[in-house]
C-alpha cells in the first residue's frame, strides 16, 4: 500500500473540521498543526491521540512550512488566504483554501500565476456549493435536467451580532472589522456558479443602511449586508444576497431558472421542475437527496458542521491530488477566483454610484496586467496609498472605552488568552 498524503493544517479554529475529516481519513494524514493561541494546537493534539494518532503543532508558521508535508490546508484568516497559499505552493505544497479566495485583484493574478508556474493542486473550499440540497442541484444541472440557466437567485443570511465579539476577539483591529459588504460573496454566489458552470462577465453593487448595533461592536462601517447583480458569460444574470440581515436560524435559499425548467432548494428539499413537450406544461418534485459521492465515508467521517458538507472540500481535494475521479469536484483556482473578484468588484461599483464592473476572465494572460498592481481593499496595510473605506456610509470608529469594553467581554469568555 503507498503511503497516504501527509497533511497540514495553518489555522486551528475553522480548521478543526478539516482536522477531523484528515484524522479519520482512509488516503491522508494529519501530521502538523500550525496556531498562535496554544489552545486550539492543545485541542488538536488530544484530538489526534484519541484517533489514536501523534502529530506536531507549530505556533510559527515558518516551522510548520519547513516540515515534511505534501499539503496544507488553509483556514487562518479570510483576508490573508492568498498570501500564504502562494508560500505554501512555492514550497512544494498543494493547497486547499478556505473562504475567500484573495483580499485583492493583484492577488488573485499573482495566484492564479503560482498555480501555473508551479503545476500542484489548488482547491477552494467552499462548503456551501456541498451542501446536500446544492450539492444535488450541481449533479441534475450537470446531468442537463432544465438547460441552460436563464436566471438565478441566491442568499446567505446570518447575523453574527450575538457571536462577534468572540470572533472577532473584541479587537477593533480585526479583519472581520473592516470587511466591505461585499467582500464575504462565495457562500451565495459560490454555489451558483458550480451548478450552472458559468462565469460571470459583469457585477453590479448594493449595500443596505448600515446597522448601528454593529457599529457598537466594532465594525467601523456599520456591517451591512451586500447585493451584486451578476451577469453571466451566457448573458443569465444572478441576485446574490448575504449579510447580517434580520432573520433566524441562518438562511440560505438558491435558485437557478433555466431554458427547460427549474432547480432551487424548498424547505430542506430540491424542487425539480421539467418543462414537457407542451409550453408552459410540467412536472414539479420534491425530495430530499441522499449523498451521491463517496456516501458511506462522508456519513461515516463524523463530520457534522454545515450538514455535513465540511467533509467534502477536503475529500476533493485528497482525491484530486491523487488523481481519483472524485476529484473532478473539487473547485479549482480559476472558479475560486471568479466566485471572490465579484465581491472585490462590486464593493468598486458600489463606491462608484453602483456603476456596472466589467469581470476580467483571468484564464486569459493577455486580461491580467490591468490588474497586476491593483491591491485596493480595506486594510491599509496591504492596500498602502489605494486603501478603500469600508462602507459607502461613513465610518464610525470605536472610542477607546468602547473597544476596551468589547475585549473585556472577549477575555471573560477566554481566560487561557
């Protein structure tokens, strides 16, 4: 038997799930775990010995880069993903990432580019597009059970307010902090563009009122949800939706309308509808799907997060790397990059009086110099001279008593920090 793939993983809060599914995995292993808040590398430790297993934990990443891996999984911040995935893969490591794909447009071009160059595997995350009932809708749209998309609707709505101290630290400072509206995109727009195969050509941007309760806990922009009208290469346009609007549980709804009928998720069901040979004459069902890749190992993996689908990424991703033919759904670079640049984007037209943005196809060499040198965002230490504001309302920074009162209820919560 070849040895399984040995695997690490940068970032051991969101990346426990990962953690899991390589600790009980019949092809890979988990052999580090890299974490500043020591914690979470105790967490992962004990996890490994109860699987009967022993690893090594880093609270350097240079450590953790130099050791005998043939893969890192990345779940440390949402903005930094880009940088460190372009380390990994310059060091000889395949790379899974988690949400989002890159905080820039010179990011995305210089991973894209690092990808090429260095010929290993990259492979998003992005959980929601495995979901059972999208999961399901990707394989009848794929098998060519309604056509081609004519237009599509997609939400995911959470409000954080209740847990965003605890994930942000309490840290004025902290990435979530100063994310535009628009920014966290893929987990609506991602599974749209899995199950139709097309890449959008345009984005236009919204941003609702700001919220004044997130203002008091600490994001300076208010944290208001972000719409992009997206249009396809085919001309279908998409209404993408996701934010903290007000609604509980969390929600998320898709639907993909297309030239011989209609695919969407229905009180935890897929409705089908087909079109007959008679216009406007069809049959509607209902169902609840069963998984329909590697069923028995992703019911058996434990994994429950998201509904299961946590399991999926990283599957993909192990079995692309090793050529098996359950890879052919894993989400590669150019995908991850067309699902994130529309967020990147839309935030421009919103700042521009919702003017439309063209999506540069970034497959094509000749697309990317327009956007070599463009790190406009809203973290100034990345952007430099082109930082962005975070909202197109105005800014409301904490007062230093506000902020200390936030850390207080963090650390009250976190006495080993």
């Amino acid at each position: 038997m070849e040895r399984k793939l040995r695997i690490g993983v940068f970032g051991g809060a969101r990346g426990n799930s990962m953690i899991q599914v390589l600790l009980h995995h019949p092809e890979a292993e988990l052999v580090a775990v890299c974490d500043k808040y020591q914690p979470l590398l105790d967490r992962a430790k004990k996890s490994a010995e109860e699987a009967g297993l022993s690893i090594e934990v880093f609270n350097n990443f240079e450590d953790f880069l130099a050791y005998d891996m043939d893969a890192v999984v990345l779940a440390n911040y949402a903005t930094e993903h880009a940088t460190y995935a372009i380390r990994c893969l310059k060091a000889g490591k395949h790379v899974m990432s988690e949400v989002l794909p890159s905080e820039t447009m010179a990011q995305a071009v210089e991973l894209i580019e690092t990808v090429e160059e260095t010929g290993l595997v990259y492979t998003y995350a992005e959980n929601y597009c495995y979901m059972d009932l999208t999961f399901e809708m990707w394989r009848k749209y794929k098998e060519g059970a309604i056509g081609d998309v004519t237009y599509a609707e997609c939400e995911y709505v959470h409000d954080c307010a209740a847990c965003w101290v605890d994930i942000t630290y309490g840290d004025p400072a902290h990435w979530r902090n100063h994310l535009c509206p628009t920014f966290y995109c893929t987990h609506s727009l991602g599974p749209i563009m899995t199950i139709t195969g097309r890449r959008p050509v345009q984005v236009v941007g919204f941003e609702n009122p700001p919220i004044d309760e997130f203002y008091k806990l600490g994001h300076a922009g208010g944290h208001a949800s972000g719409i992009e009208m997206v249009t396809l290469d085919n001309g279908a346009i998409v209404k993408s939706i996701h934010g903290p609007l007000k609604l509980e549980p969390s929600h998320t709804d898709y639907k993909v309308y297309a030239t011989k009928g209609y695919l969407g998720t229905a009180d935890g069901k897929v409705r089908l509808y087909r079109e007959g040979p008679n216009t406007c004459q069809g049959e509607n069902t209902y169902y609840a799907p069963e998984k329909f890749v590697s069923a028995d190992l992703a019911k058996n993996s434990g994994i429950a997060s998201h509904g299961g689908s946590d399991f999926y990424p990283t599957h993909f991703f192990i079995e692309k790397i090793l050529g098996k033919p359950d890879g052919k759904w894993a989400i590669d670079v150019y995908q991850a990059v067309d699902m994130g640049i529309c967020g990147i984007l839309a935030f421009r037209s919103i700042l521009n009086g919702n003017k439309p943005m063209r999506v540069p196809n970034l497959r094509v060499k000749e697309e990317r110099d327009e956007w070599r040198n463009d790190n406009a965002c809203t973290n100034a230490t990345v952007a430099g001279d082109q930082v962005l504001p975070c909202s197109s309302y105005p800014e409301k920074p904490l007062t230093e008593e506000e902020a200390a009162a936030n850390r207080a209820k963090w650390l009250a919560n976190h006495p080993a920090e």
